[in-house]
C-alpha cells in the first residue's frame, strides 16, 4: 500500500493550492451578496420602496442560492467544477445587468434575487468540493475555511466600491457594471478548479488498516444521509447560526443609521467583512484541532451573546460608539464566517467526499430557509415597530437552542460488508 502511495504522489502533480486560491478568488466575487445591505440602502427614495422591499431580493437570493446548491452540487460531482462554475458566473452578471434596468422590487427580486442567487449557487457549490479532495482530512478545516473565506471578505471591496459607484454614476450603472466585472472573473477562475484523478491519495492521509467483519461507512449516498438523524440536526443548527448572521449582514448598514445615528455603515460592512473571511479560516482550523462540535458551540453562544450587544446599541449608549459598533460588527461576522467552514468540514467527516457536492447542497438548503426567514423578519418587523429589537432576541434565542443541540450531535454509525464497501 505504502508502494502505491508514493508512485502515485509522484506522478500525479498536486494542484491542491492553485484549486484552492482559483476557489478563494471565485467567492470573493461572489460575495457581492454580503454588499447587499449598502445597495438596498442606496435604492432611491423616488422608487418609493419600504423596508420590507428592500429585503426581498437579498432574501429570496439567500434562498435561490442554497436551494440551487443541491442540483449544483450533484452537477459538480458528474460533470466537474470548472463548467458549472463558469454558468454561475454567466447568472450573477446577466441577473445584475437586468436589474439595472429596472426600479421595482420584482425587477431586483428576478434579477439579483432568482438570477444572481442562482449563479451565486453554481460558483459556491463547485468552489471547495474539488479544493479539499487534493488534500487529507487533517486539513479539511483549514482548506475549506480558506476557499470560503472568498465570499465573507468580498464585503470588503465590495462595500465600498458599491459606495463609490452609487454615489458617482447612481445605483443602476453600479449594479450593471459589478455584474459585468464578476461575469469575467468567475469565468476566469473557473479554468482553474479541478478535482484529483481517481485513486489519489493526498499526502499525510493514515494508511488504512485492513481488517475482518463490517466496516463504518465512510460514503454515504445523498438517500442514506436523508434517512440519518444528523442531518435534520446538523440542518436546524446551521439554519439558526446562518440566519441570525445573514439577518444583521442584510440590515447593518440601515442600523447603523436608524439606531445609532451613524451614516457610515458601508464602513461597518466591510468590517463586519474581515471577520467574516478571518472566521472561516479560524473556525476551520480550530475545529481540526478541538474538534467541530466544541466549535460549533463557542461560535453560537458567542453571537448570541453579540446580537444582544448590537440590540442595545442605541443613540447616547456606550455601544453605539463606532470603534465599539466596528468590534461588535467584526466578531458576528467572525461567528457567522465560521458556520461556512463548519458544515461543510463536519458533512465530509460524517458524509465522505464521494458524494460531497450535492450532499453538503443539502445541508446547505438550510442557510438559505434561515437566512430567507430572519432577513426577512427584520424588515417586516422594523416596519411594524421601527425596531429590529424582536428580531434581535428571536435570533439570539435561536443561537441558544442550537448551541444545546451540539451536545446531541454525533457521526453516523452505519456498517457495511467489507465486500460492499469494496
């Protein structure tokens, strides 16, 4: 075995790193999502739209996306990821070209919302499945946070720059020209992203032991993962540590200005930003070293801790101080950044990589219902009091229960035939 494992490390050539970074880049252009809270707010008053409107095509985006991610991940696992990428390229820049022209929330609803949500699924879902195949399960943390990280510091750039282009040439030459820009870049780095040969063995990987009797699965079919108990857990609680950080992500620059009179809060996405790409990164590799359920615990206490904070950080309130409101801002994107390196890295251990495209597509249905369902709480409760303050402790409640039910998770422990498993 160990023969076999050195020839073939060293006639394969290990792509893992340039995969990885083709990956990272893809979903720096994809995060164009997280930049939504600073377009909604530049929407013209004449358009006449509420809050409510305003949160519908970054809602109903949440949603396309995760649920496109199921068909675009069982794409990706038959076809490979450099074509279905480039088709989620081609969708984020038509959708974001038809919505420059056009002022109705329908109209950004089918062109960010539907299109771009959907291109947004084919780019994510082919990003990171071919990234940790090239390398063992020890790294799988650290590999997947670092590809994700892409898409949470996209706000970075992304914030201000939608700033910049709405304030000099107006909301619809911003949109249009954003989609054109990630069109080409996503297409692009797509040449990139490629999976290993079959019969790779990354280096580092554990020889395995051959011995009598069944043996634990390793790969389960996307049917087998439905029929476990863990995937309905593993579901609830990335839908409760997604929504709450896509409901703040949606809304934190309208926070800022509402609730603590700040008229900087392009400035508080782009922070909120950087700790979402260091989360992920973070989280990653502090799961493959404690481990993902002691993780996944910190990192929801932690936010719901946070969202409680921000809850309170009103005009004439230490918190409402910016450096304070950037800190605060900082670490919920430093917790929520850490559930895309968490689920993804916690379904390939319990799950396996054969089948892991449309296998975490499922998982990640739930971060498009959670983020669906709280994002769009916030407006329609802010309409109805002028607060996000329901919304807050419903979501800080929600972090609770799931910070609970990671004392519940554990693999699956379904054995098979050595023969069938051969």
């Amino acid at each position: 075995m160990s023969g076999n494992r050195e020839t073939n490390t060293q006639t394969i050539k290990n792509l893992g790193w340039s995969v990885t970074f083709a990956g990272m880049g893809i979903n720096l252009a994809l995060g164009i999502l997280y930049a939504w809270s600073v377009i909604g707010k530049g929407i013209p008053e004449e358009w006449d739209w509420s809050q409510a409107d305003r949160s519908w095509p970054y809602s109903v985006a949440c949603l396309v996306f995760s649920l496109v991610m199921v068909p675009a991940g069982r794409m990706q696992d038959v076809f490979g990821p450099r074509v279905v990428a480039m088709g989620g390229g081609v969708l984020v820049g038509l959708g974001m070209i038809i919505a420059r022209f056009t002022t109705t929330p329908l109209g950004y609803i089918l062109g960010f919302g539907v299109l771009a949500g959907a291109g947004i699924g084919f780019g994510f879902a082919s990003a990171t499945p071919p990234a940790v195949k090239w390398f063992p399960a020890a790294k799988t943390g650290m590999v997947a946070g670092i590809v994700v990280s892409g898409f949470g510091l996209a706000s970075v750039y992304a914030a201000p720059l939608s700033q910049w282009l709405i304030g000099r040439f107006g909301l619809p030459a911003a949109v249009m020209s954003l989609g054109i820009a990630f069109l080409v870049v996503v297409v692009g780095l797509a040449q990139f992203l490629k999976t290993p040969p079959k019969g790779y063995v990354p280096v580092g990987t554990p020889p395995k032991v051959a011995s009598q009797g069944p043996q634990k699965k390793e790969d389960y079919l996307p049917r087998e993962m439905l029929r476990t108990w863990q995937f309905y857990v593993l579901w609830f609680m990335y839908a409760c540590g997604a929504g709450a950080g896509l409901m703040i992500i949606s809304k934190l620059a309208t926070i800022a200005s509402v609730q603590a009179n700040l008229q900087l809060g392009f400035v508080l996405v782009a922070v909120l930003a950087v700790g979402n790409g260091a989360g992920r990164i973070v989280a990653g590799m502090l799961s493959d070293k404690i481990g993902r359920k002691a993780t996944m615990f910190l990192c929801f206490v932690m936010q719901a801790v946070l969202i409680a904070l921000l809850s309170q950080a009103t005009v004439g309130s230490v918190l409402s101080n910016g450096i304070i409101l950037a800190v605060i801002s900082a670490l919920i994107g430093a917790n929520y950044g850490a559930n895309l390196s968490l689920f993804p890295s916690v379904t390939k251990d319990y799950y396996g990589l054969k089948n892991f495209g449309m296998n975490y597509g499922l998982i990640f249905t739930s971060w498009g219902v959670g983020g669906f369902m709280l994002a769009l709480l916030a407006g329609k409760v802010y309409d109805a009091t002028q607060s996000f303050n329901f919304a807050y402790y419903c979501s800080a409640a929600l972090l609770i229960v799931a910070a609970i039910v990671t004392f519940l998770v554990k693999p699956p422990h379904h054995n098979e035939p050595e023969a069938d498993k051969a």
